[in-house]
C-alpha cells in the first residue's frame, strides 16, 4: 500500500474531461490549493464540481471557472464570484444551488454507505420540487440523495503516509466530509509525517477513505474578509 | 426616532438567556454579539464549525484558517470546538441551537421568510439559510421594516422565493417589535416617538394591537 504521490500534478493525472469532482473549503478556507493550480494548469475541462462556494475570482475554483473548466457547479453559496455570476447569467455555466447542511449530509451519505436522507432544510420552497416529501412526526422532509463523485479532493493540516488526516480549525468545514466521499480521494496536507506520528485519537479522517496523498507547498491561505479590532 | 442597526440588535439581546447556544446571521445579527449582557454565558454557533466563537482578532493575530461563516477573520473563546460541516447542521437539525437570528428580505404574516433570491437579480445561494430555518426552535428575524423602496417587509404573502415556511417567531425591525402569531403580527413594543399608525401603516400583512404599546428601551 502506497498512498504518497510526488505532489499534485501526479495526483490528479487520471482526472480527465467530464469527471464529477468534490472540492473541500468554506469559502477560501481550506482549501485544495495544490490540486486546484494543477488542475488549472492540465486545462481539464468540462467538470462537475461540487464545493459549497465557488471562489472568488482570481483564487480558489474562480481560477478554474477563468478558464472555462466548469461545466456545473454544485454549491450552497456563490456569491463573492463575478466570474461565475456572469457565466451563469450567459448559460455557459450550470449551477445547482442547495441548502449547506443538505450538501454537507449528501456528502456524509456517501462517506456512511446511504443512499439517501431525509432533510426538512428546504420544505414548502422551490428546493422541494420533483422531490420525494415525507411527513415524520407533523413535519415534512426531503428525500436527498447521497453524492456519486469520481474524485474528492481535500486539504488537511497534517498527513500519515497511511492516508490519516486531521485538520486545523475551521479549516476542517467539508473536507473530511469529502473525503469520504470519493470513489477515489486525493489529500494534500501542509504536514507529512511517517505512519504511526499522529495520536490515533485525534485524527479527524481514517486513512481508509485516502487513496493518494501529497505534502503540498506555497500554501497562500488568502483571506476573504481581513475583520480586526484595534488593541486597546 | 427609529431605531439605528446597532440599537436592533441591542433590543435582541435582551431575548437571550444565560446559557443558550445561538446563531447569528450575517449583518444587523452579528452585531448582536456586541450586546451579550455581562456575566451571562451565552455559546454561538459559527455553521462552517465552531461553537465559541469570540471576538474579531487583534491587527496582525488574523489567523486564515479562523473564520466565521461569513468568512471574517475571528477567535475562539475558552471551551470551544471545532467540528465539521456535518455535523454542525447535525446540530442544528436536531434543535441543539436555542435561538436563531437571521436577516429577511420578507416575511410573511404566517412566519413564512424570504431572504435568498431575487429571481433575475441576485443568485447568490441560500448557504445554509434554509437548513437554519427549517429547524431552529426560535428564529428572530432583524430587519429594516420597510424596503429602500418604503414598501413593507411584512406582508401577506411573500412574494419572493422562500426559504422557509412557518418558522419566524419574532421581528424586531427598526420601528417595532412583533411576534408572528396564527392571527398575524402582534405588535408588542415600538421605536421611541413612532406612533402606531404609523407602524400600521407600512405593514401590509395583517397587524395585531391591542392595548398600550410601550415603546423600546434602547
């Protein structure tokens, strides 16, 4: 068993045209960055991403909605993102907009080996059409189903080279979700040690759901909305 | 004197209790947290995944993997945690979180809200908006009561895409606050020196008044 890759390009190798992707991160906060610049760079084209946002629009996925790469997104929240806005307006670009707790659970779906859940996020709103609703208890739900991805990608804070990740603070959001979730799951991690280094307590996702791993570099980790106090 | 966004948010805060788990909205609700009342221990719940979240951080102690749900740099106070997307509309769902406050584009006499899209306007997304709502036990709504228009914001009906139905307990707007009951809004208190015709009169759903209104004390 060998999960450690040389690094992003080798990792996304067999990613071709049409591939139905998961990105992790909550806005520009962890992040693929390694896997993203390499998938700009092999101008894959096509795509069906599934990210709760769409980056902005020089980082993150808006690099790869620059150069047309999208043919769909699937997300919760596309809103810091003119790039996207204006290919969405013109029809190039499909977008599938659903609730972030149902996104986040059709992930877990998939990750638990369920088909489906019941969510009521959504009931009685145009989120409901053609759906299956079921009344539990006085209150309708909404039969979602578990995501069929080809890829994950996610970011962690640190790595095993047995695919064991653990994520740092709010950082962590929908990657070990995603990570879960792929029929085959890249990680690049900011930190990776030899097997057996990290407290086995304490690691957020078991390496099991990792196929290939990679210690990723020039993280830039950009801020989306820089808010401080002033001491004093 | 209508009531300023900081002034909204301050009249909220006196809805909270000592240890309630809460959510705040982007905007006029994140100002909330400013108004917790000394002493009393409340929890809020950023849904990217932390409970505990804390003040903006100090120039230069901005940490990138540290934010909010509206992507603002913060900090964690003592006995946070972090957890992942998952499991924190897990906890939503299941009712964990006391009270929500969210802003509204509009909201209905029956508790219905809009606040996610403008059909040809704005296609931002919901976010997890939808998720919050479907299952909060107390949902607040903090809004402006009229829109830049002056039309009201409490109507009959919404016109807007919902999302969600039945939910919104409470509106406290920049003239009033109400409660949404099954006969309509009821009017509990108004903004300093804004009469109740006036409140009437830029609420187009159907407004309950009965007795003395006292005004807000702000």
């Amino acid at each position: 068993m060998n999960k450690v890759v040389s690094g992003a390009e080798e990792a996304i190798s067999d990613i071709t045209d049409g591939a139905v992707l998961m990105l992790g991160g909550f806005g520009l906060c962890g992040i693929p960055e390694n896997c993203i610049a390499a998938l700009v760079k092999k101008k894959v084209t096509n795509l069906t991403c599934i990210s709760n946002n769409a980056g902005v629009d020089d980082f993150g996925i808006g690099l790869m909605l620059k150069g047309k790469q999208v043919r769909k997104m699937i997300s919760s929240y596309v809103g810091e993102n003119a790039e996207f806005e204006r290919q969405l307006l013109s029809g190039e670009l499909q977008v599938e907009l659903i609730p972030q707790g149902t996104l986040a659970t059709r992930c877990l779906a998939a990750g638990y080996g369920m088909p489906a859940v019941f969510t009521p996020a959504g009931a009685g709103t145009e989120v409901a059409e053609g759906k299956e609703i079921r009344n539990f208890n006085g209150k309708d739900y909404l039969l979602e189903m578990a995501f069929d991805a080809d890829f994950a990608i996610v970011k962690a804070w640190k790595g095993d080279t047995d695919g064991n990740l653990v994520y740092k603070e709010t950082a962590r959001n929908f990657n070990p979700l995603m990570a879960m979730a792929g029929k085959i799951t890249i990680a690049e991690v900011e930190e990776l040690v030899p097997a057996g280094q990290l407290d086995p307590d304490a690691i957020h996702t078991p390496g099991i759901y990792v196929h290939r791993i990679f210690q990723g570099n020039h993280y830039e980790k950009r801020i989306e909305q820089r808010t401080v106090r002033k001491k004093n | 004197m209508a009531l300023t966004k900081e002034q909204i948010a301050q009249r909220i805060a006196k809805e909270l209790k000592d240890g309630y788990y809460v959510n705040l909205g982007i905007g006029i609700p994140t100002l909330v947290a400013n108004y917790i009342p000394a002493g009393m221990n409340v929890v809020l719940q950023s849904e990217n995944g932390l409970l505990g979240m804390g003040p903006f951080p100090f120039e230069g102690e901005e940490d990138p993997d540290l934010i909010n749900a509206g992507k603002q740099t913060i900090t964690t106070v003592p006995g946070s945690v972090f957890f992942d997307s998952a499991m924190s509309f897990g906890m939503i769902r299941a009712g964990k979180v006391d009270l929500t406050v969210l802003g509204a584009m509009e909201v209905s006499e029956n508790g219905d809200i809009a606040n996610w899209k403008i059909p040809g306007k704005m296609v931002k997304g919901m976010g997890g908006a939808m998720d919050l709502v479907a299952s909060a036990k107390n949902i607040i709504v903090a809004m402006m009561h009229t829109n830049p228009k002056g039309e009201s914001k409490l109507l009959p009906a919404c016109t807007l895409p919902l999302t969600g139905v039945r939910c919104v307990r409470k509106i406290v707007s920049d003239l009033a606050v109400l409660d949404v009951t099954p006969d309509g809004f009821k009017l509990l208190e108004r903004a300093p020196g804004v009469s109740v015709e006036e409140i009437q009169s830029k609420t187009s759903g159907r407004l309950i008044v009965k007795g003395d209104i006292s005004e807000i004390e702000v």
